[in-house]
C-alpha cells in the first residue's frame, strides 16, 4: 500500500515498516540534491514533525515524518549517492525506513488519486 | 514583470522561471549540475538580456568615467573593457560594472539588473557638471553569453575573426548576418564571449547557437548554473557578497581601485588602506557535504568572526565551498566553524580562486 503527505511524502507500507521518501513532484521543485541529511537510527519521530533533511543547490528542506515511529533503517547509499533522490525519488531514492507505532495514522494520508490531484492544484 | 528578448525560448526549452530582479528569468532547464558541466566541459549558453546597458557620450565621457568608477578608465585603448566597481563618497559599493570605452568619448556601462535604475540616477546626478549625456539601453539590447573551454571554436565556424580577440577585449562583428558588439569577457571562469546584440535580433542568434551547437555539446544554461559557475571562479557578486555598506578593498577587489587617479570615494578608500582593514572576504571549503548559505554566521573557538555571503555546492570540485566576510586576522589554512541550521560544521579558509577554468587570464 502507498499512500502520500501533503507535504510530500511518500509511504510504502509492508507489515509496521513504513518506507519513506519524496515525491516525484518535489524533486522536481527541489532540484539537483546534492546532500541528505539522515537521522540516527532509533530516532523516535512524530507524524507531521520534521526529522530530516535534504539539500538541494537551491535551497535546504525539511522532511517531515508521515507517520509516527521509530527510524529502523536509512538508505546509506544517499551518503554517497544523493542524485539518487532525483533519478529514482520513488525506488532507489528512498530515505528512511519506519516501524510505526499507531498504523491508523495512515487513513490521514492521501492515496495516489488525490495527491495527483492536490499537486496538480498546487502547481 | 520584465521579461527578456528570449522568454518565448525559455518556455519553450521548458524551463524553470523565476523572479530576478523583477525580470521572469531561467533558473535551469536540465538541471543545474549537468548545466555547470556543460560550461566546463564545452558550451554553455547563457540570457543575461537583463542586465542594464548605460551609455556615457560626450566631450567630457573619459574624465567623468574616471571620476565615476575605481579602476583607471583613462588608460584603456578604444577597444577595449575593464571591470570596476563604482563607490559612493564613504567608498562603499553602489554597483560592480564593465565599463567598454567604445570611443574617445564614447563609453557603455553594463551594470547588474538589480541596480539599473539606481546606477542611473547615481550617474545622472554626477554627470551635471560634466559635458556628458548618459542615456539607458537596457531594453534595447539584448545580451547571450557563449561560455565554456570550446567557445572559440565553435563561434569562429560564425565570426572568424573573433579570435582576434583577446581577453577583455570586444569589437563589432556580423554572426548570422547579424550586427553585434562581441567581447571576450564572462562570468563563468571559462573563456567566453558576451554578445550584445539588437534586442529584436536575440532570438534569432540564440536559436542558431543552439541548433548548430550538437558537436560541441552547446546547451542552455540558467541562473543557477551562472551562480554555481561565478562562485566556482571566486566571482563577487552584488547583493550577496557585496552591498553599499562593503568597500571594493574588503571584497578582496583592492586590484580595481586605482589611487593614482581622483575618484568619487577615494578618500573613505583610501583611509581604510591606511587604517587596515577589520574584515575581507575569503574562501571556505567546509569539511561536510552541507552548504553553508548566505546570513549564516561563522565562528572561532567560539567567538563569532564573520558570516557567509555566498555558498554552493560545486559540482566541478565535488565540495562544498562558501564565501564568507570575516575578521581579517584570519588567514588561509586555518579553521573555522559555520552553523548550518544549529549544526557546527568545520571549514577551512582557502585561497581563492576555488577554480581556475579556460578564461585566458584573471
């Protein structure tokens, strides 16, 4: 299952793991990244706080939790690899992995339909 | 908002507009990266219709210039271009410029968007006493920049004879049939031509640079590559790294300040080399992949020294490197501390330029 932030978030569900990372819409918007900056493992994060960021030559932005957990995994390779936030931000480009504390959060979120829509209105 | 001879081109080039100055301009098309690598590597070709064209015609032009700008007007040959900065009374910078002596008593001025009609004013005031007219071409000219190591190759196959030109230099050439003024400057650190051309005409020039330009590798290139590109090459730029309240000797442009000569601005200048200076820009490299950005504040054991005027990430040498006005007892080699967004991140003050590309001399 995936769903979607307002903020721009994509999640993709498989058991509590909630994998993580932006949009194809806001890679566009943020440009050439050129650093991502990943939390600690075990980070406890909250729904709709920001916990990480990512850089671009434009601008830095905040990345903020879809869902509420524990950080279990990060995508190490963006260490050495943060184009890959570009190329494939909805595959290869995933930030973070989460194990969520309270699966109902995710009824908050968008499904593919509406977020296309609500970029499209936003644009 | 103001829109250049070449927007129906950007839109069509799909690219990403925003707002400069006032003017609807290029921020990318591909992407800044791979737009960077193309002015390294072979051709970039840069709208800068922007920037203002102010010309200075008259009994008078050569010692008013002079008497308007730092660097020594005076001792160009027609033919030939400077870069100066241009100083109110207490030496602080109203704008830097090219200053093109066209004539014995002929001279362009091509002043940053931003400033255009504040340099104008500037100018207008201080010409009453002198026997000059000044007048602003800026929306009667347009301006692409050719920039990258191929450059000279691949303008010639249009306009032979513009490798006669050497750096800083400019003259008046057909390319496409097409009457311009060509010069061997830039702002990339590549060598490079700017062509100022009749702003109906942009479009034209701009379309065939682009389609006859495959072999070289011409592409498009935007403001964000034109940033990562100056700061790359160790280029001031206005507004960030330098304002009115700045002097050219702090901003490390000591080299355009010409005491020999009397200028509007001298005496301030001239107090402060004398008096030493309390702070200059200098380079950081910082030691993490963050960019250290404009207004953030840069530290020593603690104590604040200075804070970041520009900052990117260069994608030619694969580090984050900043410009920063700091207390002038520091010095190449030593280290100091940028707080990115509440995070202490080490940096270290290195000589520029961070990169020397093709431009035939600096």
């Amino acid at each position: 299952m995936k769903k979607y932030a307002k903020t721009h978030e994509w999640v993709s569900v498989d058991g509590e793991i909630a994998t993580v990372g932006i949009t194809n819409f806001a890679q566009e918007k943020l440009g050439d990244v050129v650093y991502v900056d990943l939390p600690q493992i075990n980070k406890e994060v909250k729904k709709g706080t920001a916990f990480m960021s990512v850089e671009s030559v434009k601008a830095a932005s905040d990345i903020y939790a879809p869902v509420s957990g524990k950080v279990v995994q990060v995508n190490e390779r963006l260490n050495d690899q943060p184009e890959l936030v570009n190329k494939d931000p909805e595959g290869e480009g995933w930030l973070v992995k989460i194990q969520m504390i309270d699966q109902a959060e995710l009824n908050d979120l968008l499904d593919q339909g509406a977020y296309k829509k609500f970029c499209e209105e936003e644009s | 908002m103001k829109r250049t001879p070449l927007y129906e081109n950007h839109i069509a080039l799909n690219a990403k507009m925003i707002d400069f100055a006032g003017w609807e301009m290029p921020l990318q098309y591909e992407g800044i990266t791979s737009e960077v690598m193309s002015v390294r590597k072979g051709i970039g070709i840069f709208d800068v219709s922007h920037m203002g064209e102010i010309l200075i015609e008259g009994d008078e032009t050569i010692n008013f210039v002079d008497y308007l700008l730092t660097n020594s007007f005076g001792s160009l040959k027609v033919g030939q271009v400077m870069y100066t900065t241009m100083c109110n009374d207490e030496g602080g910078i109203i704008d830097d410029l090219l200053a093109y002596k066209l004539g014995e008593k002929r001279a362009m001025l091509v002043v940053n968007a931003a400033n255009t009609d504040k340099d104008l004013k500037w100018i207008v005031d201080r010409a009453k006493t002198f026997k000059v007219k000044v007048s602003d071409f800026s929306m009667d000219y347009g301006l692409i920049a050719v920039q990258g190591p191929l450059s000279e190759e691949y303008l010639r196959k249009f306009s032979p004879d513009v490798v006669e030109l050497p750096y800083y230099n400019f003259g008046s050439y057909a390319i496409f049939g097409k009457y311009c003024i060509i010069s061997r400057t830039g702002y990339t650190g590549e060598d490079g031509f700017e062509i100022y051309c009749k702003w109906s005409d942009t479009p034209f020039i701009w379309e065939e640079l682009l389609a006859r330009g495959e072999a070289f590798g011409v592409k498009p290139a935007g403001l964000g590559a034109r940033d990562v590109c100056r700061l790359e090459a160790s280029y001031m730029l206005y507004g960030n790294d330098m304002d009115q309240d700045t002097t050219p000797l702090e901003a490390g442009l000591s080299w355009v300040v010409k005491f020999e000569k009397d200028f509007i601005g001298k005496e301030s200048l001239l107090k402060q080399k004398e008096e030493g200076l309390k702070r200059r820009i200098r380079g950081l490299e910082v030691l993490d992949k963050r960019i250290a950005r404009h207004g953030m504040e840069v530290f020593k054991d603690g104590e604040k020294v200075g804070v970041i005027t520009s900052g990117t990430f260069s994608p030619t040498l694969g580090k984050s490197i900043a410009l920063a006005m700091l207390d002038s007892q520091l010095k190449p080699s030593e280290e100091v501390e940028v707080d990115i967004r509440g995070t202490k991140v080490m940096a270290k003050i290195v000589k520029l330029p961070f990169y020397r590309g093709s431009v035939k001399s600096s």
